[in-house]
C-alpha cells in the first residue's frame, strides 16, 4: 500500500512539474514575443478574441519572415537612396502632396530591394513587423496620411507628418544595412 503511496506522489510530483515548465515555456516565450514585436504585440492582442491566436500569427510572421531573402543594401545603393530621400524632402516645400506620394514609393522601392515583398499594404506590415515593429506605427500612420493626400483631404501639417513617419522607417531600412544585418 505505500508503494502504491509512493508511485502516486511521484506521478502527482511528475504532472506538477511538467504543467509548470509548460507554463513557464509560455511565459517566456510570451515575454519574447512582445519583446521583439512591442507595440505589434499589444495590438494584435487587442485585435484577437484570444492570445493564443495573436500569438500564433506572431509566430507565423517569424517564419516567413525566416523564409524572405532580406539583404542588406550596398553601400553605394544606400547612398543613392539616401540622396533621393534628400530630394524628396526639398520637393515638400513646392509640391507637399506629391512629396509624400514620392516618399511612399521611396520606402517601398527600398523594401523591395532588400528583399520584401511589396505588392500587398497589409502584408508588408506583417512582414515588416518582425524586424521593425518599433517603426511599424509611423508606416501606418504616413500610409493613412497618405491616401487621404491623394484624395486631397490631408493638411501640409498632416503631410508634414507623413513625412516625418516615412523618414523613421526609411532610415531604419538604411541603417540596417550599417549594423552588418
């Protein structure tokens, strides 16, 4: 009879032990997932019924994000790039609408050459989330501003904005290049 005693503590010991590390497996990697996606992470969390679900499109990001060819920009790309944001930035004074539409394509043209996708809005965020998720509101706020700019319904102030909001993604785009990613 204490054997009997003895096995059932033992297994009971065993269940307890393994439904702690599963719990701490999930902590941590909850704490990992916000770690890396920040504000992304709150708001898919809001977004979704369950963290469970959030968190398994976050994990679905990371992977194909694993499987994209993201390449760093040479150093003579990266300057020509930086020569254009230069431009586009004095073309704001003249023509503020257009500037933002410049700096749009500016952005995507340089996510495109560093290997992300382009063709789909909500896919780049997506993809885009997993190694810039800091920058990630900035893009969708000057995305915002700039549909409304190509409807005519954007102040300069607002695009003003849009460009401060490109121009945080923008150089982040470039200076990974710098950091040897």
């Amino acid at each position: 009879m204490s054997t009997l005693i003895w096995v059932a503590v033992v297994v009971v010991a065993v269940v307890a032990l393994a439904a702690v590390g599963y719990v701490v497996l999930q902590q941590q990697r909850r704490s990992r997932l916000r770690a890396r996606f920040g504000p992304e992470y709150e708001r898919l969390m809001a977004e979704h019924d369950s963290k469970k679900e959030a968190e398994q499109e976050l994990l679905a990001r990371e992977q194909r994000h694993a499987e994209l060819d993201i390449r760093p920009l040479s150093e003579e790309t990266r300057n020509s790039y930086a020569r254009r944001w230069t431009e586009v930035q004095e073309r704001f004074v003249d023509a503020p609408g257009f500037a933002v539409t410049e700096a749009d394509q500016l952005v995507t043209s340089v996510m495109s050459d560093r290997g992300y996708p382009t063709d789909d809005y909500e896919q780049r965020l997506s993809d885009l989330s997993v190694a810039h998720a800091s920058t990630l509101d900035h893009y969708r706020k000057a995305h915002e501003i700039s549909g409304r700019a190509a409807r005519k319904e954007a102040s300069t102030e607002e695009l003003r904005q849009a460009m401060v909001h490109y121009r945080a993604l923008f150089e982040e785009l470039l200076e990974e290049t710098t950091r040897g990613r």
